[in-house]
C-alpha cells in the first residue's frame, strides 16, 4: 500500500485570535544595533508583556528564536533581493514553505501586480501544504480581490504606498481600507500606523486586526521623528 503523507490543515482559528487585537512586527535592518535574533526574541517577549496577541518576523533565523522563547503566533516572512523582480517579501514558494514548516501560523507574502518570479498560486498553495495561512501583502483593491481569488486567507494593506500604482501617501490608506471594508474582502491594517489613535481608527474601518512595527521596535526611526520635528522639518 501506497500511503501518502497527510499535508497539515492551515488553523484557520489564528484569525479569531488575533480578532480585535495588536500584532507587533519584531525587526532589524541589516547594520541596525538591534540585528541579532536573540535581540529580536528579546523584543517579542517585551511586546507580548505589552499586550500583543501576535508578531510578525522576518527571516528563519528570527523565526526560530523567537519560537523558541514565545508561544504568540506569528506571521513569517523572509526578505529577498532578487535581480529579476521587485518583489521583495517571501518572494518564493520554497521561502514561503518553509516559514511553514518553522511552525508560522500565517506566511506574508508580496501580492501586489508587480512581475514575480513564481505565480502567486504557487506560493498560495506552498504556504497551505505547509499548514499556514496565507496573509496577501497588497497595494490597491485590485490586487486584493485577485489575492482572494487565489486563495489567500486575508489581505494586508502592507504595501500600499510602496507601488508605483498605489496612492502615495504619508499616512496609512485609509481609503483603501474603506474600500476593502465594502467589497467584503477580510483585511489587516499595515503601514504607517504611528500612534495608538491610528491603530484604534484601523479597527474602526474595518480592519481584522493590526500590525505595527516601526512605532514600537525601531527606536532608531521613533528617535529621527522627533529629532525631524525639532529641526522643523
């Protein structure tokens, strides 16, 4: 007899979870002070004293350690430099497969329209065998209701603004969240979230849950906000 090995079923429970609720995106730029994955689980572990429900980590590295010192769920990613396209977030179907496999309750990806090197069905249906939701990083509603259409599990409003097709602005989109909220398509707000007033406004149009990165864990990029105001700029 043939037995074939049984794929895990993504938990699609993660979503209840995090309903509601904060999630804290946990990183370090190459060069940063704070590029070590220890430091990193460090600041999992003071976000979770905070009040996160979830974390969002980049790199496999990051990932394990801070699976390792903390039992929030976490939203996986890798970062890549590719020659052949501009996607640049967990741009692989062996990338997203095996921040799966590393135990990620959802896998971020690049959604957006931009030419990739792998079609997102690919990367959608690496991220399911490995037993993760899919968590489609977009720019405009188009690209959401494809991201849906394939498959993905929620969108996040991730990379609006950093397309050349989407509105460019200096604030999170929140016309873009309205237009998610009236299509019916499940979304996280992400993005240029920078005070709990704006995290609070997310939920208010719609959105799922919440990511926020910089305003917490980049005391390196808080600390030029206000050194910019001081300056007058």
């Amino acid at each position: 007899m043939n037995l074939r090995p049984v794929a895990p079923v993504p938990d699609r429970s993660v979503l209840d979870r995090l309903a509601g609720q904060l999630v804290v995106s946990c990183q370090a730029d190459p060069g940063s002070p704070l590029r070590d994955s220890q430091t990193i689980a460090r600041m999992a572990l003071a976000a979770q004293r905070g009040g996160a429900a979830g974390l969002r980590i980049q790199g496999f590295e990051d990932v394990g350690a801070v699976r390792a010192a903390c039992a929030l769920p976490i939203i996986g990613l890798t970062k890549t430099d590719r020659a052949d396209t501009d996607v640049y977030i967990t741009p692989t179907a062996e990338e997203a497969a095996r921040l799966g496999e590393l135990g990620c309750a959802l896998v971020a990806l690049d959604a957006t329209g931009r030419p990739r090197p792998q079609p997102l069905a690919e990367l959608f249906a690496a991220v399911h065998a490995a037993g993760a939701l899919v968590m489609a990083d977009i720019s405009t509603l188009d690209e959401a209701h494809t991201a849906m259409t394939l498959g993905a599990d929620v969108v996040g409003t991730t990379l609006a603004g950093y397309t050349p097709h989407s509105r460019q602005l200096s604030t999170p989109d929140w016309l873009l969240m309205d237009e998610l909220r009236a299509a019916g398509v499940p979304f996280v707000a992400e993005g240029r979230i920078h005070t709990p007033h704006d995290a609070a406004r997310a939920l208010d149009h719609g959105a799922a849950f919440v990511v926020v990165g910089s305003a917490i864990t980049r005391p390196d990029v808080i600390t030029s906000w206000f050194a910019g105001a001081l300056r007058g700029e």
